[in-house]
C-alpha cells in the first residue's frame, strides 16, 4: 500500500506528463504511430521523449503523436517542428531520442545523419 506523500509524488509525475502533451508549445516532437510506426518501437521512443523532456525540466516543448506518415521503412518517424521550421528523422530509437532531446531540443542542433527526406 502506498503512503499519502507518494500517491501526491505520483499524482505530480502524472500532471508533469500531461503537461507535455497539451498546450502551444514553442517546440513540438511528434512520433509517429501508425501501426507500422507502433511495430518498429515508435512507443518506447514516445515515452523516452516525455521522459526526457520532463526529467530535465524543458520547457515550452510538447511531445504529441500521429497517424501514419508513409515512410513504412523508415520508422519510427519523429517530427520536431520549432515555429515555421520542420525536421523529420528517421529511425528514432530511445537512444537516439535521448541525443535529440540533448543536441537538437535543448542545443538548438540538428542531428544531420538522421534526417529523413520524402
């Protein structure tokens, strides 16, 4: 049985995760997650963004999903859209969303390797 103080600490953890899926963020990271997107680990990569985001405190970033993009080979597909610019990468393991979240969200650089063209 849970104690009080940690059914508020899991309370907190939950309203901290909600938060990044809601709201107009300066920064979003959408997953895709279509079926083929979900088979190739498109869900662990979602759920180490919202960790990642949240474990070090980022702020005015949201992590969001989609459908199917169409880029069955490439998945899982993440699309970082910061104001007009847009940037897709391809493969997106939670390792390599760990370094997005570390040189792109918070470094301001992309990660040129991953980038995925139509």
């Amino acid at each position: 049985m849970k104690s009080i103080e940690e059914l508020r600490r899991l309370r907190e953890e939950v309203r901290q995760m909600t938060k990044l899926r809601e709201g107009s963020p300066e920064i979003k990271i959408i997953v895709g997650m279509g079926t083929c997107g979900i088979a190739a680990g498109a869900r662990e990569t979602l759920n180490t963004f919202v960790q990642e985001v949240a474990e070090q405190s980022i702020e005015g970033v949201s992590v969001t999903q989609s459908g199917c993009v169409g880029l069955c080979d490439r998945e899982p597909i993440v699309e970082v859209q910061h104001g007009a610019e847009r940037t897709i990468y391809a493969r997106v393991t939670p390792e390599r969303a760990r370094r997005i979240v570390t040189e792109h969200i918070k470094g301001g650089r992309t990660i040129a390797e991953w980038i995925t063209r139509n």
